[in-house]
C-alpha cells in the first residue's frame, strides 16, 4: 500500500481558516528567514505591499493590528513554522532579553541540564524533553535547538554529556515520537522515508525508515 500524500499542508489549512487565501494576498516570499504575504492595504505594509506572515497571521487571531512594543515569537525556533499554536505575542523587551539569555548558554551549561535530567529521571532525555512545551524542565535551561545548534545532533550532545543513547533502552515507540514524525513529514511532504528516519535519529528518537513508512501509511489519508 502506497502513501497517500495531503492534498494541502497544515500550514495551508490554517491560514485558510484564518482568511489568509489567495483572495486576501496575491504571493508568498521569503525575507530574512520570514514568510512575508502580500497585504497592500495593511498600515504596516513595506513600499511593495507585504507584511511579515507571522505578524499578519497574529492578527486576525487577536482580531486587531499589533502594538509598536509587540513581536511575535516563535516557539519552536522555527522562523518558517507559523502555524498559529507556534506563535506567541511578546512585549519587544521580554523577546530581545529571551534571546540574549538562550545565545549566552554554554556547551557547560547545555551537558549540565541533560545530565540534571538524567539523575532526575534515572534515564537520559529525549528531543522532545527540552522542547518549549516540556513542563520536565526548568524555565531556565537551554531548549532543544540550542542544544542541537551547540552540538550538531542530539546524539552528539547525549554522548559529549557522557549518557547512554536513547537506542541503548527503549525500544517502544511512543506517541510523542509518532507526533514528532507527523509533524516533521507535515513541514516536509517531499522527504523520503530514510530521510525522516534520519532526521529523527538526530533528535534522539529510533525509528527506522520501514517503521517510519508504516506509521505514514496509518497516520496519513
């Protein structure tokens, strides 16, 4: 049985429930690692008509323009993710301070929090422990992507902080990890199986490309 592939990408579906469809802007380009929309008629548009797409997209959540002190952040980290359960409205002093404090986190520090969650947990961390949305941590330690940004993969940090690889014991896969798989072939339709497995490898979660293929074909209609 082959995959069958979504006609549209979740990003598309959201900014179609929110009226961001071809009858509201008439192209999409990227800018400095955005997504800007074109949006003539908006107050903050630049000389040709656009506006950031994360900005836009906040507000016809909020129902109203956005302040000069507010930015959007990003979540994940990703600049290109805006689906609008990533995005959070930040006063611009707490979002530059936000930044400043993840750039200042050291290879010390990133070893220092994987291995606090390892004498905690009695196991070593997953991903999707140190994601923005993990309540396991303090608010204090350096996310994912730091920690990946610092140490190329999350393999390379769990073995530079001295741990055993996750693929040492566990075995099951988890819900979480199908979640993580989902989410990766949402954002990239186009990659192959092998390529998702690989990707997941890298955030510390074993999943070969035959499990990978198995879980697209149930998961995907």
């Amino acid at each position: 049985m082959g995959i069958r592939l979504r006609t549209r990408s979740e990003s598309h579906q959201n900014r179609k429930k929110l009226g961001l469809n071809r009858r509201d802007f008439v192209g999409r380009k990227k800018s400095g690692g955005y997504y800007k929309v074109y949006v003539p008629d908006h107050p903050y548009a630049d000389s040709r008509g656009y506006v950031f797409e994360h900005r836009y997209i906040m507000e016809q959540i909020l129902g109203r323009y956005l302040e000069d002190d507010e930015v959007v952040h990003h979540i994940n980290g990703d600049k290109t993710d805006n689906r609008p359960e990533n995005l959070q409205v930040m006063k611009r002093g707490e979002h530059t301070k936000h930044h400043i404090q993840e750039s200042q986190k050291s290879d010390e520090d990133c070893i220092h929090a994987l291995t606090w969650f390892y004498e905690t947990y009695g196991r070593s961390p997953r991903w999707e422990d140190f994601s923005f949305e993990s309540e396991l941590i303090p608010d204090d330690f350096p996310s994912a992507d730091v920690i990946m940004d610092r140490f190329g993969t999350w393999r390379k940090a769990l073995i530079a902080a001295g741990l055993p690889l996750n693929s040492g014991y566990r075995h099951n896969i988890y819900q979480s990890d199908i979640n993580v798989l989902l989410e990766l072939h949402h954002k990239h339709p186009d990659w192959s199986c092998v390529r998702l497995s690989r990707e997941l490898k890298n955030r510390g979660i074993q999943m070969s490309y035959p499990t990978v293929r198995k879980y697209l074909e149930l998961h995907i209609q």
